[in-house]
C-alpha cells in the first residue's frame, strides 16, 4: 500500500499527489472513496422553496439555553407542587424523618434535574447529551424501590386493595398538569426525536406526581407507596410511552 | 421541483463553518441576502447527506428541499455560539426519518407487484460500480451504525457532532463506530465468509 489511508474531508474537493497515488492502490479507500463521488442532481435550493422562505422571513429570538429551559421545567414541578400542596395539604412532609425527607427528595431531586434537562434538550435540535437517559432512569427506580422497601417496609399491611386510593388521583392529576404545561412550552422549541421527547415528558410529569405524593400523602407503608404512588407514575409512563410508540 | 435558483446568485456553496454561523445569526434576523446564501450553502451538504445513505439517494434533491423549510420553521431553535452543522444535520435527520416513516404506511396500503415485470422498464443504474460495491459493503451494519459510519467517515463530522446530530452520547457513537469497524474489518478480510458473518452478528 502507498501511503496512509485517506481522511475524508467535506471542505477539500482535491487529492494531494501521495492521496492519489494511495487511492490507485488501496482497494478499501477506492470503496470508500466511490461513496464521495459527486452523486449528480442539482445542488441548489429550488426557486419556490427559496421565496416560500423569503416570503416568511420576520425576526426570531433564539430559545433560551437548554440550563435556562430546565430551569423553566423545574419552575414548573414548583408550581404544581404548590397548587397540589394548596388543595391537599402536606400532611406527608411533617410526617418524614429528617432521614427519610433526605432520601427521599434527593431521589426526587435527580430525577426532576435529568428529565428538565432532558425535555430541554429535546426542544433544540443537536444539543449534546452527556448522560444516557435509560439506565439513570432504571437507577431512579431501583434507588426509589430501595429506599421505600428499607424505611417503610411493613408485612401487616399487604392486604389486597378493596377500592382506588385517592392517592392515585392525586398522582394523575398532577402528572397531567404537569404534562399539560410541559407540551406548551416544548411547543416553542422543535422536537427531532419525537419518541424520546414524548417519553422525557412522561418521566418528567412522574416525577411531579411523586414530588405531590411524598409531600401530601401521610401514609408511609411501602405496600401504600408502591401501589398508589408508584402505580400513578406507572400509569402515567405507560401512557407516555404508548403514545410515543407512534412515532418510534 | 425542477426550477432553481442560480447558485452565482447566492454565493459559493463552500462556505466555511464560521461563516454559515453567521450567515444564521442574519438569518434569524430576517436579513434576505444571508438567508439566500445560507440556503445555498447548506443545500449542497444536506443533499450530501441524504445522498450518502443508499436508501434516500433517489429523492435526495426533494429530501434537502424539505429540510429547507423545516430548518426555517426550527430557526429560532438555533442557539448562537453553537455549532451550526450538528444542528442541520439534526433536522436533516428527523426529515429522514419521517420519509421512512411516510413510505412504511404508504406501502401498507400499495398492493405488492411482480418486480421482474417492473424490472422491464427500468432504466438502468446509474450508480458507479464503487458506489454499488460501497453500499453493498454498508449492507452488513445495522442501520444505526451504517448511519453513524456514514456521518464519521463519508461527511467527515467529529464523535461530538455525530453524537449531537443523532441526540446521542459521544459515549455511544464512539462504541457503535467501534462495532461498525470490527465488522468491516472482518468483511474486508474475509470477503466471501465475511458478509454471513456480519449479518449474523447484526
């Protein structure tokens, strides 16, 4: 072979003389280098694309930094938490130990920071990810499983449920008026992995729902907290995720 | 979609990425004569694009046109001081997929024909042979590395910028390059025992 294998380049449309005298020998870059070829057709924006652009052209102010839009998520779950607080109380809150409200909000905590993040990033095409959503989210859950099993575990009380807990309606609602003010927001930005958009706001309105849960709800009996509280989040990921399925 | 502007008219299409950063500042500003010399600009790459994947090589032209307008509806999704290709190819990517989207339920709902009867009236390929050999090479990656090999290598973008288009980690474009070398690798060695090899690892 003559050479080093050649770099491809977009902005250089020649070869350097040893390039060329690589190509005439290495089968691999005549492959690869066959791929760059100019594939014909016109390069050019066609007319009426250009004057349909032309034609709407006004002024646009850039979205706010993806920091900035988290923080407008994480605004949000405040809100909800006051709203729902104001209509049921925090009875839950006053009933953890200092211990308990640790763990437990810190849980809390993480999640609403990943899934702000994430659904800002959503909203701006090429924002750079650094943390894979999946196994921080599949973290979240064993931590949150971990910490309700070990401070509230109690045998006596896993008797079957005899009707809905309102516990379940509370963690809905909140989930879907936090999922209602995140879709108008999104709305500003421009979703290119609508399956991971629809699932980020799905995470994000579970979060919201336990955030209300943990502070209303006085009952701390993991059997109670893995059903209602975790059955809300449940349901509402569900949904999240059969409606995204549509565009995966 | 056969009328276009002259590319005189808006520039040279090998533009630098500093200067297209610019040119979308004008653009987000309303400024006509950027935004004409940006779309020419970037034209060319996305066709590149969409030309460089075997799949949306025959629509290409159409594919770039529509990521014309989608780019113009995101605009203000575009943040100064950040990278302006990752961005593009970001769009170029969604409009992609919702043609691969669009022509999955168009094809449920076509009646299947005889291919040898179509295949009459075919025109024939115009590809050249190492385009052929190239996509036929491709065809043993999944679809996720193929597109990320074709990012790396065919439009010459950075682990970073991949990873930004895909909304990806670099993390994750860097171990499915990986895989995608060790397959080519093992393709270009062995040709003939290579290709089941792959497909099964696939």
């Amino acid at each position: 072979m003559n050479g080093p294998h050649l770099q491809f380049d977009p902005e250089r449309h020649t070869l350097t003389e040893a390039e060329r005298r690589h190509l005439a020998e290495c089968r691999s870059c005549q492959l690869l280098f066959g791929s760059a070829e100019p594939l014909g057709g016109a390069s050019r924006p066609n007319a009426a694309v250009v004057n349909t652009i032309l034609k709407d052209l006004k002024p646009v102010k850039p979205l706010p930094s993806v920091p900035r839009l988290a923080l407008i998520f994480g605004t949000v779950l405040i809100a909800v938490l006051a709203i729902f607080t104001y209509l049921t109380g925090a009875k839950g809150f006053f009933m953890l130990s200092p211990m308990a409200q640790m763990l437990m909000f810190s849980i809390i905590g993480v999640g609403a920071t990943v899934f702000s993040f994430s659904v800002a990033q959503q909203m701006i095409p090429g924002s750079l990810r650094r943390v894979p959503l999946l196994p921080v989210a599949i973290a979240l859950c064993v931590a949150f499983a971990a910490v309700v099993g070990l401070l509230f575990w109690d045998v006596t009380s896993w008797a079957p449920p005899q009707m809905i807990h309102s516990c379940l309606w509370i963690g809905l609602g909140a989930a879907v008026v936090t999922a209602a003010i995140g879709s108008l927001i999104v709305r500003r930005g421009a979703w290119t992995d609508w399956f991971s958009s629809i699932v980020s706001i799905g995470a994000l309105s579970g979060v919201s729902a336990l955030l209300v849960l943990t502070v209303h709800c006085p009952i701390l009996k993991a059997s109670h907290i893995f059903l209602w509280h975790g059955g809300s989040i449940v349901i509402v990921m569900l949904a999240a995720w059969i409606v995204a399925r549509r565009y995966r | 979609m056969d009328e276009h502007i002259d590319s005189e008219a808006i520039g040279p299409n090998n533009v630098d990425v500093s200067t297209l950063e610019a040119l979308m500042l004008h653009y987000q500003a309303a400024d006509a004569a950027a935004t004409e010399r940006l779309l020419g600009a970037l034209c060319p790459l996305l066709i590149r694009f969409f030309a460089s994947m075997p799949d949306t090589r025959p629509v290409a032209d159409d594919l770039a046109q529509d990521t014309l307008l989608r780019i113009h509806r995101a605009r203000q999704t575009y943040r100064p001081g950040e990278p302006l290709l990752p961005w593009v190819y970001a769009i170029a990517r969604h409009t992609r997929i919702d043609h691969f989207r669009r022509n999955r339920s168009r094809r449920a709902k076509e009646e299947p024909v005889d291919a040898a009867d179509l295949q009459k009236f075919a025109a024939p390929p115009q590809e050249s042979s190492n385009l052929r050999e190239f996509d036929a090479l491709l065809s043993n990656l999944p679809e996720s590395q193929r597109e990320v090999l074709t990012m790396l290598k065919v439009l010459g973008m950075t682990v970073e910028e991949v990873a930004r288009a895909t909304s990806s980690t670099p993390g994750a474009v860097k171990q499915k390059a990986h895989r995608a070398y060790e397959t080519l690798r093992s393709v270009l060695e062995r040709p003939s025992q290579g290709q089941s090899t792959a497909k099964e690892r696939a």
